[in-house]
C-alpha cells in the first residue's frame, strides 16, 4: 500500500490506481474570473525592504559607493531616492487595485448586497417551511416527527 488508508477507499485498495468510471467526481467549474494570485496583494514585505533601506541610511555614515557584492536594491538608501525606490512598489499597488476593480460586484453598494441577503434569507425561510410542510404530510397518523431525524435543513 503506498499511502494510509481514508475512510471513503477499502484497505485492499491500492493508493496508486487512480479511480475510474462515472463515479470520478469532476473539477469544479469556475462560474466567474479567476482570482488573482495572493502574492498580487502581499505588499507588506516590499514596502518593509524599502523602509528598512531608508531607515539604514540614517542609522549608518554613508558608504562612497555600493560594494560589487551588494545588490544596488538592497543597500542603504538615500531619501533623495525613495521615489525612485518606490516605483516598483507603486506598480505593485496600481496591479493589486486593478484587480479588486476586475473581480465581479464591485460596483454594488452595502445596501444592495444587504437586500440580496435578506432576499436570500427569506428564500431559504420560505424553502424550510416548504420541507417542513411537506414531511408534516408524509405523517397522516399525525404523530409528532422524531426530532433526531435529519435536522441538516433546520437553521
């Protein structure tokens, strides 16, 4: 066996055989765009390199010049040049905020999302009462229904 058994496959199944058939669930669709990768949004490290940069320059004598060994982007850097330093950061910044505007909704208002919820809400209201009315009809004897039956639809 080459991998500890799960609840769902038999001990004699091996983890090696990929299953077949109809039975094999499909990859789920993706209805709308996809999400951009988290590192898009993940600024902080960048903006901590930059600021660290700037704040070196001050804690240290300025060097004549960087050392062929350090990275012109990693020494210590002077405030006449943290605009030029930032550029990357901006673009970064500029990236991440297209991509919030790309994904779908972002146009609606709380108030508009807060009515779909509601909307949403009593939908589900209307459906759980439908289910119930239609188990309260299954029962003609009208006995009470066992309370430990499947409570998955009740709120």
């Amino acid at each position: 066996m080459s991998g500890p058994a799960t609840p769902h496959v038999p001990l004699s199944a091996s983890a090696s055989v990929p299953p077949t058939g109809s039975a094999t669930p499909a990859p789920p669709h993706a209805d709308g765009p996809q999400l951009p990768p988290p590192s898009t949004f993940d600024i902080l490290p960048d903006l901590h390199r930059l600021l660290s940069r700037l704040i070196s320059t001050s804690a240290q004598p300025p060097a004549p010049t960087p050392t062929p060994s350090q990275p012109p982007g990693d020494g210590p850097l002077e405030i006449q040049h943290l605009a030029t330093a930032a550029t990357e950061l901006k673009l970064k910044i500029q990236k991440a905020r297209r991509a919030v505007l790309a994904l779908p909704d972002m146009d609606r208002s709380c108030e508009d999302q807060q009515e779909e919820i509601d909307y949403l809400e009593a939908r589900i209201a209307r459906m759980k009462a439908t289910l119930q009315g239609l188990g309260a009809s299954d029962n003609p004897s009208g006995e009470a229904a066992d309370e430990d039956e499947d409570q998955s639809m009740m709120g």
